[in-house]
C-alpha cells in the first residue's frame, strides 16, 4: 500500500505546476494589468494571445486599471488597434513595440 502512496503523492506536487502555465499574462509578461474588451493586456505593456474572455473572467466591468496610453491611436489599452500590411491586427507597447492579437 505504501508504493501507492508516493506516485499519488508525487501527482498532486505536480498539478499546480501544471496548472500555473494556463493563465494568461503569465511568465515575463508579468500577469494581468488589465482589460481590452475580451482582449488581456499585460503588465508588460502587450496584449495576451489567450483566447479567454477577459471582460468575461471579470464580470464585464474594468476591475483591473488600464495600462498608461501613448499618444498613437492604437496604443494597447486605448481600444483601438491598427492592421499591418499583411492583415495582421496590433497595437502599441508603451515601449512602442507591437503587439499581435491571436487570430
């Protein structure tokens, strides 16, 4: 019965583990900041490729304060977002980098 114990044990270690991957903003993004409509903006300035609702997880109200806004119509945050030549749909990082929203 002892054998059994330790696999069983070893299983429920790793689950949170395993879990803490799935959330958006994780890593260096450094979490949450905030809401873009269903899009996550992170704290590192860019937008999350999660495709989870984010108006949703937090009730459909800002609970969380946007990121600080640049004077470019598409900064992140803002609500507004620009398409590069190639389709693809972005907006600004405070550090001006783009950031590509999941397709």
């Amino acid at each position: 019965m002892r054998w059994l114990s330790i696999p069983l044990l070893a299983l429920c270690l790793a689950a949170p583990v395993a879990n803490a991957g799935n959330t958006p903003c994780s890593g260096r993004k450094g979490g949450i900041a905030g809401c873009d409509g269903s899009t996550f903006l992170c704290n590192d300035g860019s937008i999350s490729a999660s495709k989870k609702n984010c108006s949703a997880r937090y009730g459909g109200r800002p609970s969380i304060q946007p990121l600080r806004a640049s004077d470019d119509g598409c900064a992140c945050g803002s609500g507004s977002y620009c398409t590069g030549p190639r389709g693809g749909v972005y907006c600004l990082t405070p550090s001006g980098n783009k950031s590509y929203k999941r397709r």
